[in-house]
C-alpha cells in the first residue's frame, strides 16, 4: 500500500497539475491504515431512512430511475460506514477524512443531488445532522479551492432549497472563515487557510484555485446583501486577467504574493479549468458586464491559439502565453468539459468536435485516464476517478442539441461506470484504465456531480435543466429567476 502511494504520489506531481495532484494524494494519505479519522465520533443515526418506493430497483438499469437505486445505495453505504466523515472506501467499508477532522464533504456535496432526485427523506436528515452536529470552527488549515466549490457550494445550495436561515447563518459563517485566504497582496487568495485562526499560506496557486470565486462568493453576497465576499472574488478574478499575455491568454500558476507567473503555459485543462467556466457562468447568473468582456477576450484567444486538429480529433493542449508555440499535448480529464462552456456559448461546432475527440478516448479504454499524451496516444496518469466532465457535456450537448447521439453516449459512460466501478456498496475509483483495478476511494463529486448529471441526462427531473438553472463547477443547482437584477447589482456590489 505505502509503495503504491510514493509510486502514484510521483506519477501525479510529474504529470498532473497542482490542484489535482494534491486532491489525490490527500484522499491516498488519509486511505492508508491509521490515517486522519475524526476525534468526535458522530452522533448516533435513527433509523435509516426508507427508500423503498423512493428508489426500487429499476426494470432497466441504464435509466434515470436506475441511476437513482444506485445513488441510494451508495448514500446508504456511506450512512452505514462512513457517516461523521468525509470520505467512504467502498471496497474496504471504512471511512476517510481529508484533514485531522471531519468536515462531512460528502452529505454536503450530495445534498442537492438529493433534492434533484426527490430524496427528500434523505436530504431532510442530512439538514438535520448539519444544523445540529456540524460546526467549522476547526483548527485546521483546509484547501481554499476544494472547500469553497464543495462546501460552501453545497451549503448554498442547501439553503436556496430549504431558505432555513440557520443553514444561511452557518454558510455565512463558513464563507467568513474562508474569506481570511483572499488577504494577500494581489487579492488572490492562499493555497490554505486556517478555519479557526485565519491563519493563510501557500503562495503558488494554479490558476483555477486563484480565481473560480465569483459564482459562490456572488451568492453569498446576494443572500447576506452584503457585496465584500463577491467584490473579494472579483478581484482575484480581475488579479488573473489583468496579468494576461499581449495575445490575452493566462498562464498556469503564479505567486499571489508578488503576482510573477511561475508558469507560462496556457491551458483550459485541470488547474484552469474553472476560472474560465466561472466567467462565463458567473456572468450567466448575474449578468456582471466586465465578466463579460473577460469572457469574451479570452474565449476569443483560445481558441485561435489553442485548438489542434489531428485527424477528425481537436484536442485543446497547452500553448506559451505569450508566443503561442506548442508547450506539451498533455491533457486531462477534466478537459472534457470544455463543451459545456462552448455549447452555452454558442460555439457548437467546436464543442460537438470536441466531445466526439473525448468521446472517443472514453471509448478506447472503456472509461477515461486523468492524463493522456494525444501525440503518443499513452496515458500520463491511468486513473479514473469517477470524474463527471465528459457525462456533464453529454448532458449539455443532448439539451441543446435534441439529438440522441448524446444520450447513447452517456448510455455508454454509464454502463461502463456500472460495469468497472461497481462494487458491493457504492462504486470506486479505477487505479488504472488498462488494468480496471479498483482503488478503494469514492470522490465526494460522484455523490455531487456524476450521478446528478447521469440522471438529468436520463431526463429524471426534467424541471431542472440548464435553461432555468446555472450549476456550480460542483453541479450545485441555482435557479436563474430567484435573483433578481436590480438587487443583483446592489447586493453584489456591481456597477
Ligand atoms: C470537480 O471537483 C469540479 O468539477 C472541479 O472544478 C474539477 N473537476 C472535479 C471533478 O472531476
């Protein structure tokens, strides 16, 4: 076990950026035996809830009423195994935590899935156990980025459906703590920060965990009225894009301290990721026009710099901010939802070209690794982690699009998913796609993400499409009609 962790921590810190890199190797730290467990156990659980007829099984496994069951299932293994904790290990039936303590990543993140799918008995204990049994006053230093969409997203969320004010008062709180990270010379916020103290550090970010603030941090404004947490992530916004090349592109990690770009590769992949899907969507649900123009700029030099084609594929690798020569045709998964922003967008040539080339990569293998060399046609990291991109492009593109190509490919993602993924109690991440070898961990985004995005696809809750809702980079549902503009702009502090 030890040695698979030093072999894979090396795979990871050469190929993947920091973000994900550090993501894993957290979630591999805390798996190893005698690994962080939390000091208060959890309060007893009553009875467990009553899924009969909320979720039987399903005549036809690949259906939104079987991605349901399974979403059960796996949430009951969790309540049975890991409840109290972050993180369940569905091969082992033990629990994990990212840090020293518990912050119940995954009911969070699982919550408005819940609401998604009508689990309403669930979701209603999951409130319960928040409102009585969690707090954040925690000495512990926690990852800015990873919180702020998984924790402080899913709070939101908790609150836009139940509009419990205890459950606003303890995400204000929350965003109150995390806040303390964005105290740096530029206003992009520290790797860590210290729930209890305020204490912040780890100056190198990538550029996804310098600037994908606006969306939370926008909503929280708008519940509280009060414009400083949106007016914080849009300067960390405006930190990034102001540093941009004469060709206006963005590098891939810089120092928050003195602003230096420590790497000057541009990429939309994992580690950049989200600060280009926040542009686009934080504009999207407040119609903030200097995002907008952000928007607008940068997708225009992406893709005149970035896109390669290669026989009928178009992979998006990495490019030198400032000459756009060809830096490395290494990608990530997490590329793969880049069709998402690009459909919403109005580029559906692109994107449809786009996902048919990752399409294809899933269809090599039977599932997609986290990092692939599209020159060499090897991947760079075989791992999958039961990662949501390419099913949440699946899902955009057969909504905009009506056309079904898209609903038989996540056909296929979901019935690969069931096929190597599935383990007695929930579903695991894949060591390697050429082996299938399960690895014993379940990422708290397929509780948040990847089921959420199989069942809408499977048209489970029609209602809640991307028409009248804006998802976090987590899948945390917001409804476009309960913001208002005028009081958009007055609480969130927008000229
Ligand atoms: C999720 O945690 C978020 O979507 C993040 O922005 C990047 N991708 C992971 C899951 O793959």
């Amino acid at each position: 076990m030890k040695k698979y962790i030093i072999g894979f921590g090396l795979l990871v810190s050469i190929y993947l950026p920091r973000a994900t890199a550090q993501d894993r190797a957290f979630v591999a730290a805390s798996s190893a035996p005698g690994a962080a467990r939390s000091t208060t156990p959890a309060p007893a659980l009553g009875a467990a809830p009553s899924v009969t007829g909320d979720a039987a099984p399903a005549a036809d496994p690949i259906s939104a009423a079987g991605v349901k069951a399974e979403f059960v299932r796996s949430w009951d293994a969790y309540r049975k195994y890991a409840w109290g904790h972050d993180l369940l290990q569905p091969v082992s039936r033990g629990h994990a935590d990212w840090y020293k303590e518990s912050l119940h990543i995954s009911p969070i993140d699982a919550y408005s899935t819940m609401r998604v799918m009508g689990l309403e008995t669930q979701a209603k204990e999951v409130e319960q156990y928040i409102i009585d049994s969690v707090t954040f006053d925690k000495d512990i230093f926690v990852k800015t980025f990873e919180v702020n969409i998984r924790i402080l997203g899913g709070m939101l969320a908790m609150y836009a459906y139940t509009q419990n004010p205890v459950i606003l008062a303890k995400t204000r709180d929350f965003g109150d703590r995390m806040l303390k990270a964005f105290r740096s010379p530029t206003g992009i916020p520290y790797y860590w920060v210290n729930l209890r103290t305020g204490e912040a550090k780890g100056a190198k970010v990538n550029t996804a965990e310098a600037a994908s603030y606006t969306f939370e941090l926008g909503l929280l404004s708008y519940y509280t009225r009060d414009p400083k947490y949106y007016q914080a992530g849009k300067k960390a916004t405006m930190a990034i894009y102001s540093r941009r090349s004469p060709i206006d592109l963005v590098g891939f990690e810089i120092n928050n301290e003195t602003g230096e770009w420590l790497n000057k590769d541009a990429y939309i992949g994992a580690g950049a990721d989200s600060y280009f899907e926040y542009l686009y969507k934080s504009w999207l649900l407040f119609r903030d026009p200097e995002l907008r123009q952000v928007w607008d700029r940068s997708i225009a030099a992406i893709n005149r710099y970035i896109p390669e084609k290669i026989d009928s594929s178009v992979w998006y690798g990495r490019v030198d901010m400032n000459t756009a020569a060809k830096t490395s045709p290494a990608v990530t998964l997490y590329d793969a939802f880049f069709p998402t922003i690009l459909a919403l967008d109005g580029h559906m040539k692109l994107a449809e070209q786009f996902q048919a080339t990752w399409n294809r990569l899933w269809n090599k293998y039977g599932l997609e690794p986290m990092g692939y060399n599209y020159k060499t046609g090897v991947p760079t990291d075989p791992v999958y982690d039961l990662n949501p991109e390419i099913i949440e492009s699946a899902y955009y593109l057969h909504h905009i699009t009506g056309d079904n190509r898209y609903l038989d490919m996540g056909r296929k993602y979901y019935s690969d998913v069931l096929k190597y993924c599935r383990t007695d109690i929930a579903f695991s991440s894949i060591a390697d796609v050429r082996t299938m070898k399960q690895n014993d961990e379940l990422p708290t985004f397929f509780f948040a993400e990847t089921m959420k995005y199989f069942y809408l696809l499977f048209g489970g809750n029609p209602a809640v499409n991307i028409d009248k809702y804006v998802f976090n980079t987590e899948a945390h549902p917001f409804k476009k009609s309960d913001f208002q503009p005028a009081e958009i702009k007055t609480r969130l502090g927008i000229k």
